[in-house]
C-alpha cells in the first residue's frame, strides 16, 4: 500500500494536509466542508505560533541576543574541535533599529 492518493497534482498546502490525513474523506461532497476546517485549523495554530514567537517571548529573545555577543565576544565560539575564536567586541553587530519578527 502506497498510501492516500487525490485527484490533486499541486502540493498546495491545503491539499497536501488532505493526502497527509488519515482521517480524509472519501465523499466527494464532504471534501469543501473538511477542507475549510483544516485549513482554519491550521490559520488558527499558526496565529497562537506566531504569537508566542513575536510577543509572548520577544523580551525574552532580547536577552538571548545580547547573552549570545556576550559569549562570542568573550569565551568565543568553537570554529572547529576544541580550536576558539573570540570575536573583539568593535566587530559585533550593531543592534537594527527594526522589530525582530520570527519567520518560521
């Protein structure tokens, strides 16, 4: 068994969730119904993702920032095996005056 086929050649999205399902129907008139409450589940659990991303942590990424040129600027990273490199501090970038927004 090869898996669930459609009658879809695109992987558009929405239609890429209907093959994935297991739970997809086979009735051609329940196929808009099950379709538009897929695709508003997936809108609704990308909204609460990117509100976590862009909101809820955003001050908590601020400090990841500034802890991660901290470390880089002082203890290094590791280029390769136990060999370190220690970027000087008039190297590092300077912060962006634009908000951060996380793309997933």
């Amino acid at each position: 068994d090869s898996g669930p086929t459609t009658r879809w050649k695109s992987p558009c999205i929405m239609h890429l969730a209907l093959y994935l399902s297991p739970s997809s129907p086979t009735n051609s008139a329940e196929e808009p119904k099950w379709l538009k409450q897929n695709v508003a589940e997936q809108k609704k659990r990308h909204r609460a993702i990117m509100k976590e991303m862009n909101v809820d942590i955003a001050p908590q990424r601020v400090k990841w920032y500034k802890q991660f040129l901290r470390d880089v600027s002082t203890t290094g990273f590791n280029v390769t095996g136990d060999m370190k490199r220690v970027i000087p501090k008039k190297n590092l970038p300077k912060q962006p005056k634009r908000k951060d927004k996380v793309v997933f």
